[in-house]
C-alpha cells in the first residue's frame, strides 16, 4: 500500500519529492544527508526530487529509468502498448499494488478495453491519456546536474534511450555562449579499493548536441592503499573552446585500456600479470574530501569575437 493522497501519476512528483525530504530531515533519527534509489517509477521520482532543489539531497541512483518518462510512453507517435498496459495495471488501479501473472486478451477490441476486460470495467489512472498522446508535462523533470547520479541501466531495457539522455543531461548545464578553457586542469578525490592499489583513469570530454563526445584531456594515476587515499590527478593543460550548446562531461574509471595498461586487480606487476581480477572502487563525493574538478577559463571580454 502506499502513502495518502490523490492517486495521479506524473503532476506532484517534484513537490512530493521535496516534501518527503522535508519531512525527512525534522526526524530525530536523521542526521540530514538524504540519498535516494529505486527502479522504473521510483528512479524518475528520484530525478524529480533532485529537481526541486531541496538542499538536504545529497546523491541519488535511478536504475532503468529516465528523468522523461515520455520515453516510456511513445516512440515518436507510436504508443508503446505491452509495457504502459502493464505498469498501469500493476500501479496505477488505485491504492494497492497489482500482480497480474496471467495473460492479457490481446484480441480485445478495441485495444482501450484489454486492460478494463481484467478488471471488471475498472479503468487505471493515466492509461487512456497516455495511450491517446496526453502525457503531462511533468512526465519530465529537468536535469541540472546539482545532484550527484549513479545510472545503472540495462542494455535491452526499453527506458535506456531515456536514461543515456538523462546521463548527458547530468554532465553540465550547456553553455549558451563560447567558453574557452585555458591553463591546468585537476582532479582531486579520495578513493578506496578492495585490492592494494588501483588505478583512477578521469576523462574530461566535449559533449557535442547530438550526444557524441570528443576528448579534450585525460589523465591516470596509480593509487596505494591505506584506504580512504587521497588523490590529485593532473590532467593537462589546455586551451580549448567549448562552442554554445556544448557541456564537459568528467568520465572515472579504473582503467583506460588499451590507452593506459591495465591493472590487473591483483598485487603483481601489470606487465607482466597473466590473471586478473575485478575490483570494487569507491570514490567520495560528499564532505571535506569530495572530488573536486577545477580548471580555469578565459573571461569573456578576452575571447576574440
């Protein structure tokens, strides 16, 4: 079951979310730093509450979803039927959560009756609308890249179009005139590993409009426990111009092979490590030693028109 309210999904998202936070944070058994998860629904709430800007939310992590959920309604005019029937009927009937392990009657006509003909007439909330091209505007949320995102995606999950968007979104605010970096640019961070030493591979790239990137600077270090370790990562320096409608993009990593050799996971020599085996790497984003960016550019009355 779930909270009070008026069941209608896609319209207070954004205000619940902050509201939820809010009252989150007067509870005697919180220290303050929220963070959020969830898949599907739960991952497009997160996106949501990132986008009321409520200052206490410090990370989220939505798996197999999109900050548009009109990527999970319509392709390009094209309603998609099989998978909005189902989570309409699995969520959106009312208060209570539906499993439905049969079959529906895909031979029902018309198509508006399939999901009302297993529930006696009753009509889930949002189904027509969708179906008929009516998705609120508050399907999408705005994504400006504040609050810190872990995407987990799946390769065949019908949201992942959706979900790459949201990631390009979440690099950096576009710029709406030319920036043009110029000197050093640095990482600092503090990482942990569950082997003795690991490698941090950053990339800073060119995110072009149409999603494609180019690399600007890269960088590796090899990092030694005791962990949490400290970390500075000199990437370069550069001079290179962001055009209008361009965003960075810092991309971490605990290899860049072929680029860089690969560490193998173990404590033997990369060069010479026949096995290797995966590790976990954690690095911090919040607090005293949460990885830090800083590069420096031009100001604008010095860019050559």
């Amino acid at each position: 079951m779930r909270s009070e309210g008026e069941l209608d999904p896609f319209s207070a998202e954004v205000a619940d979310g902050y509201h939820t936070i809010e009252w989150l944070v007067t509870q005697g058994w919180c220290n303050g730093a929220i963070g959020l998860f969830g898949d599907s629904h739960y991952g497009f709430t997160q996106w949501a509450a990132a986008s009321s800007g409520h200052p206490a939310l410090g990370a989220i992590a939505p798996r197999a979803t999109s900050a548009d959920m009109t990527y999970a309604l319509d392709r390009a005019g094209v309603f998609q039927l099989e998978s909005t029937a189902a989570w309409c009927l699995h969520a959106f009937v009312d208060e209570a959560l539906y499993d439905y392990e049969d079959q529906l009657d895909w031979s029902v006509r018309p198509l508006s009756e399939v999901v009302p003909a297993v529930l006696g007439g009753a009509r889930p909330v949002g189904l027509d609308a969708h179906a008929t091209g009516h998705v609120p505007r508050a399907a999408s949320v705005p994504v400006t890249g504040r609050v810190p995102a872990l995407h987990l995606g799946g390769f065949f999950d019908f949201l992942l179009p959706g979900q790459l968007a949201s990631w390009r979104q979440a690099t950096t605010v576009a710029t709406t005139v030319a920036l043009d970096l110029a000197g050093p640019v640095e990482l600092s961070a503090t990482i942990s590993s569950s082997c003795g030493s690991t490698h941090l591979v950053a990339t800073l790239c060119d995110v072009h409009p149409d999603g494609t990137t180019s690399r600007i600077l890269d960088g590796a270090i090899l990092v030694r426990g005791p962990w949490p370790a400290p970390v500075r990562l000199h990437l370069g320096d550069t001079g290179y111009r962001l055009q209008p409608g361009h965003r960075l993009r810092l991309t971490l990593a605990g290899s860049g092979f072929p680029r860089y050799v690969l560490h193998p996971g173990t404590d033997e020599h990369p060069w010479t490590a026949v096995v290797t085996r995966p590790t976990d790497n954690q690095i911090q984003l919040g607090g005293s030693g949460a990885a830090t960016l800083t590069a420096h550019h031009l100001p604008e009355a010095a860019i050559p028109a």
